[in-house]
C-alpha cells in the first residue's frame, strides 16, 4: 500500500497476508509513540535519518539501512526533517529463521526494490508473482549484513539516569567523578558497570551519543561548526577528525549523501 496509515489491528490481524508492505511520504516529522505489533517489523527511510529506542537502545539510522524488529518488541522512532520510507510486517509464523532480537541491517537494491513492489499491492491474499516477492524479502532480511549502529542502554537505574541526561544534553561537560555524585554511587563502580552493561567505557559511550546526535544535526542542515561547538568539542577540526574515524567520511560529505 503506498500509504503510511494502516491502523494496528489491521496489521496484527491473524488472517492477514504473508507479508504487508506501506511506502509512502510525510511533509512534516513522523514520530510515532512506544508500540508493539504481533507481526515482526521492517523498515527504513529512502532519505534522511531515522531514530528509534528500543527497551535497552537508541539507534540513529540513515537511508542504507534499516531496523529489524521480531514480533512483540516495543519500540519508538522518529524522522528528522520529512520523512519518506517504508516498513513491511512480516506475520509471526514467517519469523522463524530471521534474527531473534531488535538489530538494524545494511540494506540492498534488491530488498528496497521488492518492498516498493510489495506496497503497491492491495492488502488481501498474495498470488503466486506476489508469494515469490514476499519470499525475496524473508531471504534478504535472513541474508542481509547486521551492523550496529545502536548506543546500548546500562540496566542500572542510576546507570540509566546518567545515559538518558547525556542522550539529552550530549554537551554536559560534567566528568565522570561528578556525574557519579550526581547518581549518588562511586565513580570506580560508574566507571566499571558502564562497561559490563553498554561494552563501552563512559568516555567512549558519551563520544558515540555525540556522533549519534551530530547525525540527526547533519540530517537538519545545522552547520558543521555549530554542530562542533553545540556538542561540546574543543574546535570543529577536532569533530571532523573523530567524526571521518567513525563514519569513514567528513560530516560535509555525509550530509551531502543525507
């Protein structure tokens, strides 16, 4: 269906077809609130930038890939200026095989292709051609390369106070010993829970939730200096250094493929 709106008890309905597939644009920001679906869940965006929290993540998503969500997992996203994408529902039994937990994947001409194929056909059973399209797109989201892209929350709750103020004000230039007074636990066990729980030490975990917001600046045309300087870097050399270590790439050049 090339139509974004597809209410949920159409999509979760226990005799719907195989595969539904939605294609379509926004003017504005789409933003949809924390929701799950019985059916597990494709989708990404053909332009721009997408984020999206899932219980223990957020992940901010470009154009080439997209976010595999299996059947009864709660998740959140938003587009960052108009949004022009697409999801597909797979129904739960068509899950066995493909990725168990929330992971975004690199995706292919092939699989974007077939999913607007898909969205162009009425909702109701697929024929024979159709079956075949729906079965490219299982194989593609069985085959396609999982690459993390996601900045893991900590489990700890006072770990997760301190995550959720830095995803907020990625700027705060608070170090780790006064972010750990204002959690009220030691910073020898900040320091230490943040890497058993999230895999990164908070240095690098504060540096990723940067790039991650400076992506969705890039995606809002925000000058590359003013992005340097609203994140908290020193100088916007300094961000563009880290930045083309991370992404393989200058922030004027991602942008210019945003």
């Amino acid at each position: 269906m090339s139509d974004l709106k597809l209410d949920l008890a159409t999509i979760d309905a226990p005799d719907g077809p195989l595969v539904i597939a939605l294609a379509g644009t926004q003017d504005g920001e789409r933003m949809t609130e924390p929701h799950q679906h019985a059916r597990g869940q494709l989708f990404g965006s053909l332009r721009g930038l997408i984020s999206v929290r899932v219980q223990d993540a957020v992940w901010v998503v470009p154009a080439i890939h997209a976010v595999w969500l299996p059947p009864h997992h709660l998740h959140a996203a938003q587009s960052h200026g108009p949004f022009h994408g697409w999801s597909v529902y797979v129904e739960p039994a068509a899950c066995q095989g493909l990725p168990a937990r929330p992971c975004t994947l690199r995706t292919s001409g092939l699989l974007r292709e077939a999913v607007l194929r898909a969205a162009e056909w009425p909702l109701g059973p697929l024929d024979a051609g159709q079956s075949r399209v729906a079965g490219v797109i299982l194989d593609e989201i069985r085959s396609l390369p999982v690459e993390p892209l996601g900045l893991p929350l900590p489990k700890d709750v006072r770990l997760q106070r301190i995550a959720r103020a830095l995803i907020a004000d990625p700027a705060d230039g608070r170090d780790l010993e006064a972010w750990a007074r204002w959690a009220a636990l030691s910073s020898r066990t900040l320091s230490r829970r943040f890497v058993e729980e999230t895999g990164f030490n908070f240095t690098a975990w504060r540096q990723r939730a940067r790039l991650m917001r400076s992506l969705e600046m890039l995606a809002a045309n925000v000058p590359v200096n003013s992005i340097a300087l609203d994140l908290g870097y020193a100088t916007a050399s300094a961000f563009i250094t880290l930045f083309k270590r991370s992404f393989g790439e200058t922030p004027a050049a991602y942008r210019l493929r945003l």
